[in-house]
C-alpha cells in the first residue's frame, strides 16, 4: 500500500485485546440484572442490534470483567463472518465482548477513533481480512495478525476532515436504507389489505371464491432432456430465482440436468426448503428469463387459464406467505436428509386460495407492482451510493485525493 504518510501497524496505535467466552456451564439471561454480553450474532454491518442482547448473570460478572468494551471502543469479529469492524455504542459501555471478537482499545490520541473507524472497514485491511477467509477452512482472525494490520497516518486534522466527510456519506446511505425500509413496510401493508380482501376497488364488491390450487393451476413437468438451456437456476428465500452459476460459482446440476424441468416465464416453482422468511417453503414467479432449468424436486405449476389468473397477483399471493398454516398440516416430517420437507405434491396441490375476478387481480397486481418498482429503483440508488461511497474511501485513505483540514466545501 502506496501512500503520501507513514504507515504504522494497528498494535502500536492502539491496544488489541480478546473477548472471553462464558465459563463452562454458565448460560446468558433475558433479564437486565448484570451485564451485556456481545455475541457475534448481534454483530452486523450496521453495527451491534440491540434487540436481543442478552446478559451475564451476576454471579458470573466478577469471572470476566476484565473483557469488557467501552463506549467508543472499536471491535472486528474475528470468527465467523470476519472482519466486521463498528464502533462501541453508549448503551454498551461495561458490555462484555465474545471470544469470536476482539476488542480495540486505549486508542492513541495520534488517531482519530473515527479515522480509524473508516480505514479497518476499508480495502485497506479488509483485503488482509479477505486473504485469511481464503486461505483457511474455517477461517480464525488472529490478535497477532490484526495487531499487524497496516494503518495510514495523515496528520491528525486531515484524519479528522476524512472521517467528516466519509460520515456525511454514512448519513446520506442510512436516509436511503430508512426509505428502502419504509417502501418495503408500504408494500407490506398494502398486501395484506388487498391480497386480503381487506380493502376493495371501486366496482368489485362481491365475496371472492375459495378453490383448491389445483383448480387453477397445473403441474409441469417438461424435462430438459437433451435441449440445450442457458439459464440453469435455484431459488433462494430472499431474491427468488438464481443462476445456479451466480450463487454457487458453476452449474451444480450435473448429469441430473436432463430431468431438470423445463420452467418457463410466468410459470410458479415452490422450494420445499424451509428459511427464516419462508418456514415452509417458498412460491416464486419466473419473471427474469424466458425459460430456466429448475430442480426436479421443486413443485412447479402453471395457470390452466390466463382468463382466470393473473400471475402477478398469485406471486404477491404466495410472496406474502398466507399459505404457511395450510403447507404446515401437510408437512409430515421437519426436513429430509436434503434439507427438503416431506410433503406429497397432492397435498400441496389440495391447499385453498382466493379467486377474486381477473379484472380484480390484475387491479391489484398493478398497485403492487408499482410498489415493487419503487422498491428496485431505491435499491439501485442505494448501491450506487454505497458504491460512491467505496470509491471515495479508497480515494481518500490512500491519498490519492488530499483534503484540507480549513476546507468545509466538498471534495
């Protein structure tokens, strides 16, 4: 790393310490009657949640006091996922810290804290962190290592001046995540008024019909066979369909390819995985491609009539996860030895789902969909900003564009 300062090694900045984990037999407890502990789960990219903080019985404070965070104090996750880097919020001043973290503390006043904030979560180290993931089948970031970590000195009102100017970056990505999250509660909310029958257009007042999936949808099941398919894709809980290339690094079919189905667009396939969003399973709409080889294992079904069914006020339908109680009485066992639940496409196929009139779904579908292109459209601006952001840090921490410390104006 090339830049206009000296470059000193984090260990002689700043004191680098271990977490300490509970002593054998000892549980952490719901009840704020002793001292929060810091887990790796609690640890995130934006920082240490709150929500489910758990604490140190009493009568094992005394044991680990002597690994304990202070306000202001910097921590990087040293197991797990590695290298996340945050800052000690006030609420967690006394906290004690996991040993799959370390803690970064008595920061010289040759630093900004902030500054330093800024270059551990940069590519600066993150690379050195990037290395150790790879080099390593479960990856350790060790005290020693990150105690070499290599750290840039401008002097101290331009570290200072970085860190203001990153930090406005901060606050503009945080204004944009708060709008992703309230669009995405918007949609939430409407869904479950329309997809309800909650809330009515003008001129649709009679009671929707109740029919079996069956009724309206039916089974596919063209092979790929010998036909050469472009898009060979899975289907995670949270995005929907992928190339199987994107999320594994190549084609994981194989020679099963053959009796992949052939799904095309605008055509259903449920995963009987169960994840955190969808406990028993999920339902997507092939929108992205027009057609993909999906696992034989999925359920995969199509509308019998587009006089019927509009297919995005079923994806909506089934994105929302109404039908989770009904695939729950079907689901004979928790997961098969391929993570898969037991249940016979029979069953799945006998579940009831509203039939409102098509001019209604497709009013509906309408709405929903200008919501969700409001949703990519932040999502896209989000990145960007986060992408801008990255530039800038790297620009600025390396100095490669100085600032100085009487300047108020952009860079």
């Amino acid at each position: 790393m090339k830049t206009p300062w000296d470059v000193t090694e984090l260990g002689k900045l700043a004191d680098v310490k271990g977490g300490k984990r509970l002593p054998k037999g000892k549980v952490l407890v719901d009840e704020n009657t002793g001292y929060p502990y810091i887990r790796v789960t609690d640890i995130g990219d934006a920082g240490i949640s709150l929500e489910k903080i758990k604490y140190v019985p009493l009568d094992v404070v005394k044991k680990i006091s002597s690994y304990r965070v202070l306000e202001n104090d910097l921590y990087i996750t040293v197991a797990g996922t590695i290298g996340l880097v945050g800052k000690v919020q006030k609420a967690l001043n006394g906290a004690n810290l996991t040993e799959n973290a370390d803690r970064i503390t008595n920061i010289s006043s040759s630093i900004d804290t902030d500054y330093l904030l800024y270059v551990l979560r940069s590519d600066i180290v993150q690379s050195d962190v990037r290395k150790v993931m790879t080099q390593n089948a479960q990856p350790k970031l060790a005290l020693t290592r990150i105690r070499r970590f290599n750290i840039p000195l401008p002097p101290l009102s331009e570290q200072r001046k970085i860190a203001e100017i990153l930090s406005t970056w901060d606050e503009a990505i945080a204004a944009s995540e708060r709008l992703l999250a309230a669009l995405r509660e918007r949609k939430k909310g409407l869904m479950q008024r329309l997809l309800s029958g909650q809330v009515r257009f003008a001129g649709f007042d009679g009671a929707w019909k109740k029919v079996h999936l069956r009724d309206v949808f039916e089974r596919v099941m063209r092979k790929v066979g010998n036909k050469h398919v472009e898009n060979v894709l899975s289907i995670t809980a949270t995005v929907g369909f992928v190339d199987q290339r994107e999320k594994f690094g190549k084609v994981i079919a194989g020679k099963n390819l053959e009796n992949y189905v052939l799904l095309q667009k605008d055509e259903f396939a449920y995963n009987k995985g169960n994840s955190n969003s969808y406990p028993q399973g999920c339902i997507y709409l092939l929108e992205e491609f027009d057609e993909g080889a999906v696992p034989n294992v999925y359920f995969s079904f199509s509308a019998k009539s587009k006089k019927q069914v509009n297919s995005h006020f079923y994806k909506y339908y089934f994105e929302s996860g109404v039908l989770n109680p009904q695939l729950e009485k079907y689901i004979s066992s928790s997961v098969r030895g391929d993570g898969l639940f037991n249940i016979a496409f029979d069953d799945f196929f006998s579940v009831k789902i509203p039939l409102p009139p098509v001019e209604e779904q497709e009013k509906i579908a309408t709405v929903l969909d200008a919501c969700n292109d409001e949703i990519k459209l932040q999502v896209k601006q989000l990145a960007a900003l986060q992408q801008q952001k990255k530039g800038l840090m790297q620009r600025l921490l390396t100095g490669q564009v100085r600032v100085k410390a009487s300047e108020t104006s952009e860079v």
